[in-house]
C-alpha cells in the first residue's frame, strides 16, 4: 500500500509541474472536448426555403447579364480554360441550361442552389465556431440578406461559385484546427481543386491560411503527412486548367495585371467603404465583433488564424488593386464568428428583438437594390448604385437593331459581310437572339471571343461594326463607316450599351489575319 500511495503521489506532480498547453495543442485537446450544438436545421432551412423562393419568383425578370451570356456561349465551347477564367462556370452553365432550360430562369436554378449553399455552409461555420441555435440562425439571415450573396444569388457568376468554395474550405479548415484529424486536409485538397477550376484566388485564400497558421497556431496540424497528401489531391484536380493556362501563355496574369491598370486606383479607393456595402452597414458591428473574438475569446483562439487571414488577404488587395469582394468569403466567416456575442450584447441591453428588425431592414433595402423588382423604365436610379441591374437590360434590342441593320446590306454583298463587335456582351447577344433572323455568327476580339474564330481573309467587307461611341481606336481598323443604327434598349436605363454605334463599313483596313492581333484586347 505504501508502494501504491508513492507511486501515485509522483504522478501527481508529474502532473502538476506538466507545462500550460500552447497556442498548436488547444486543437488536440478540443478533440476531446465536446463537439458543437447540434445543427439548428429547422431555422436555417426556413431561411433557405424563403431566399430560394425570392430568388426564383425573379429569375426570369428582365434577362441575361452580359456575363451570364458569355458564360452560356463558353459552356457551348467547352475547354479546359479560357483566357478569363477556368472551365467550371462555364460547365455550370452548360448543364444549368441542359437540365433547366435555356432561358435566364434555366440558368439561374445553379446559382441559386449555389447560393441556399453559402446560407447553410455558412451556418455551419456558425456552429464550428461555438454558436448555437440562435447564433446559427443569426449568421443564415444576415447572410442571406447580405448584399452580395443577393447580387451573385440572382445570377450565376464566378463570384458566385467562388463564394462557396471558400466557405467550403474555411469550414473543413476550422475542422481540421479543432480536431486535428489530418484526414480533413484530404476533403480540404479536393475542394481546393475544385476551386482552382472556378477561380484562381482560391490559392490566395490558402496560401493566407498557412502563413497564418504557422505565425499563430495551431501549428501541430501542419506536421502531417495528410498536408501532402491533399495537396497532391489539389494538384491533380487543378493540373488541366493549370496546364491549359501555361501552354496559352498564362493570359489570366494578363487579365490580373489589366485589372490593375485599368482599375487600381477605384479598386483600393473603394475596398474598406465595400467591406461594408458587401455585407451591409448595419452587419458591420457583428463581423467586426467577429474579428476581436477570434483573437480576444479563450473558447474560439483556436481559430484565430482565420481573423489573422483575413486581415492579410485585405492587407494584400489593397496592396494589389483586387476587387472589394475578392474576401467576401473570409468576411462571412467574421460574420458566423460575431454572432454569438452579438446576440449576448442584444440580451444584455434587453432588446432581444434589435437584431431580427435588422435583418428585416436589410432584407428590404437589398432586395429594392439588388433584385429586378422595379420595371424597367423605373431602373435608372437603382442602376446608379448597382450598375449589374442594367446589364440585364437591353440585349435583345442590340440584336434586334443589328439584324435590321444586316438587313440593309446588299443580298449579293452578305457572303463576304462579317458582324464584329467591341465586346464579348454583344457578341454573344447577337449569336443568340439574330441568328434566328438569319444573321451570320458574330466575331469579336474580346477575351476568349477572339480565341473561338477569326472571320477568313476572303471575308473582305462590308463589316457591321458595333462599338462604344469613345472607341476611336476601333473604329480606325476598318474603312469608309457610317453610322446606320444607335443602339436604344427602349427603357431609357443607362447601361453601358445604351448609345452604342452600329457602322457599316466597307471591310477591314488589312486582311482579318493581318488585323487579329490588333483587335484582341482582353480587360
């Protein structure tokens, strides 16, 4: 008996000298911790059900984005990349319209299932965080009454599918920092090649997620095997893309390094007042409380590295001009991370109800903002804070107005006429709303147009040429043009089209294989 107390007198100083657990080890011990509150599915499927009803009640309001028109005619050429993106949009929008219709309605059921996707991942980022049912639900409402999941809901877009794929990866990441289960780094590497297909600053996020797991912790989830693992699996997912890119030339660095010329400066002016915007104003106090905890609360330090992510990512946009909404995904997981302490402070002033009655307030503002509620010839005022209201308008009245034109064009004189327009909107409006009307395809040397045909040198004029009226320098590439149409979409909305030129011309001042290179443009 003495030999037992003295054994277990010395494991119990053993124990009491063992050194405090640092910052890598609180993920092996939340392991053995409870895991969080059970999912509040009731709430956040109501949600769901509520902003996929919205969503597709106006899906088919006025009609196809400029992108949404691009992405149509890339998914009808489908390839391992483009020259402005990777291959999956375009898939998506090539089976969107397959299963669902080729309308703006078909096209959208994608996003909008894409979108019911970012409210729930969301949720569940929410409850990996700590929150509960309220806190779950909270992070589901604000984030689907949130600016830009409205906007990027209603129309299938990069941003979109992007959106989901970083909350996807943030949550198996909190996954892989609480538990420390390695096995999550394969899910981890197969959604970031996934990602690589969509958009290629997923490796932004990633690359913001290492450095700030290693400068904060927990640094014992980088010492596995499984990190190489799942990076292999990333590799294979991505190589397509990856390798279509390099034997192209790497034209999204040409994309990236346009974006900056052209917009650097409206891009860094405008990346912490849209921070706000984004999310909305009256948000900005939850994700904000989101931030501080990750770094202030004892219970969720484990996941700091996410605010440290953010912080850099934002840190490194401004730096590089990119979009304001480049780190919508990282900002959403602010947004879970500050809904529990924004319902304890809500509780404590004795105003439970403040936060719901804002959510409500939001909902009504964006939704008058962002979706096609207004008619058309009402659209003017909104389109002047959210211009991707008007470029939903319009694009059947360009085409219309070019086949009347086309029309014009001598019978004998058609076999050698080419229709060439500015940009890949026009285009593509052309080549789906004119063809009917017997009209050639069109050609433009805009992005990936200019990779999908250039008309044949036998092709000597006339050329109908659709342009901006500030676009001089086109115009200059082609000879004797007049002016035969002024393109009005018939609402008076101040879209980007709206006053466009259609010349006729007599052909192109060189032959069209001489004249390429001059007329590709990208940004």
């Amino acid at each position: 008996m003495a030999r037992l107390r003295q054994v277990h007198e010395e494991r119990r100083r053993d124990i009491s000298v063992s050194p405090p657990l640092e910052p890598a080890d609180h993920a092996v011990e939340a392991a053995r911790e409870p895991g969080p509150a059970a999912f509040a599915v009731r709430p956040v499927a109501a949600i769901c059900l509520g902003l996929a009803a919205v969503l597709t009640a106006l899906s088919g309001r006025y009609g196809f984005h400029r992108d949404e028109l691009y992405f149509v005619a890339a998914g009808n050429r489908l390839d391992w990349g483009y020259v402005d993106q990777p291959p999956l949009t375009p898939l998506l929008a090539r089976v969107s319209t397959t299963l669902f219709g080729d309308t703006p309605a078909g096209l959208r059921v994608v996003a909008t299932l894409l979108t019911v996707a970012i409210v729930v991942v969301a949720a569940l980022v929410a409850r990996e965080l700590g929150g509960g049912r309220g806190a779950q639900t909270l992070t589901a409402a604000t984030v689907a009454t949130s600016s830009v999941i409205v906007t990027t809901g209603h129309m299938l877009a990069t941003a979109t599918v992007d959106t989901l794929i970083w909350l996807v990866l943030c949550l198996l990441v909190l996954r892989l920092a609480r538990t420390g289960d390695g096995r999550w780094y394969l899910a981890i590497g197969a959604t970031a090649g996934i990602g690589v297909l969509n958009k290629y600053l997923v490796l932004l996020l990633l690359a913001a997620l290492l450095v700030s797991i290693a400068a904060v912790g927990p640094r014992r989830v980088l010492c596995t095997w499984w990190l190489a693992a799942g990076a292999l699996i990333a590799c294979a997912i991505a190589a397509p893309t990856v390798i279509w890119q390099a034997a192209h030339g790497w034209p999204q660095l040409t994309i990236a390094s346009a974006i900056n010329d052209q917009n650097g400066v409206e891009n860094r002016v405008l990346f912490v007042p849209f921070q706000l915007v984004y999310t909305a104003p009256l948000y900005a106090p939850i994700w904000l409380a989101g931030l501080v905890r990750l770094f202030r609360d004892p219970q969720v330090r484990w996941a700091r590295a996410f605010a440290v992510a953010y912080l850099l990512l934002a840190a490194l946009m401004l730096v590089a001009a990119g979009k304001p909404y480049y780190v919508i995904g990282l900002l959403v997981v602010m947004m879970a991370a500050g809904a529990e302490p924004a319902l304890r402070w809500a509780r404590r002033i004795g105003r439970p109800w403040l936060l719901p009655a804002t959510v409500v307030v939001v909902a009504v503002v964006y939704t008058a903002a962002t979706l096609p509620v207004w008619p058309r010839t009402a659209l003017n005022p909104v389109n002047a804070m959210n211009k991707e209201q008007g470029e939903q308008v319009g694009w059947p009245e360009l085409a219309g107005q070019v086949a009347t034109a086309w029309r014009e064009i001598p019978e004998a004189d058609r076999g050698r006429a080419v229709i060439f327009t500015q940009n890949y909107g026009e285009a593509a409006a052309i080549d789906r709303y004119a063809r009917a009307d017997g009209l050639p395809r069109a050609y433009s040397g805009h992005m990936s147009y200019a990779d999908w045909g250039t008309p044949p040198d036998s092709a000597t004029g006339p050329v109908l040429l659709v342009r901006f009226p500030a676009n001089e320098k086109l115009a200059r590439q082609f000879t004797g043009c007049r002016v035969v149409r002024r393109v009005d979409n018939g609402y008076g909305v101040h879209n980007p089209e709206q006053g466009s030129l259609v010349e006729l011309c007599q052909g192109p001042r060189l032959p069209w294989s001489a004249l390429w290179h001059e007329l590709r443009h990208t940004y």
